[in-house]
C-alpha cells in the first residue's frame, strides 16, 4: 500500500490541519450523498483479525491509491 505523499517542509501543524480538513469534507460527503456510503468492515476486539487483502483493499479506497 503506498502512503500518500506530503510536500516537503510542510510543518506538523499545517499536515494537521489539512488532514483534519480532508476528513471533515470526506465525512460531510458521505453525510450529504448516503448512495454513495460505503461499509467500513468492523470486528470485535479480541475476536479475529482481518485478512491482509481486505485491509489493503479497504485503505487503498479510502486513501484513494487505488
């Protein structure tokens, strides 16, 4: 899976902050056009894990490098 990629010298405080912007509008998003919402796959602590496949796929789509 590749990580997204962030600008040279940005501080810490600016990734921050744009990280928690792009996930607000991503939130407001999937508020606003329920059609296009997406189950985020869930297990129970302690009962099992996910299989690496899944996983992957799942945060390619989210981080969009897919």
């Amino acid at each position: 899976m590749r990580l997204p990629v962030f600008p040279v010298g940005e501080s810490w405080t600016t990734l921050r902050r744009r990280m928690l912007r792009e996930t607000e509008v991503f939130l407001e998003e999937g508020l606003r056009r329920r059609d296009t919402e997406f189950v985020i796959p869930a297990i129970r602590v302690g009962a099992g894990s996910f299989p690496a496949d899944l996983a992957e796929a799942f945060w390619s789509r989210v981080l969009g490098t897919s």
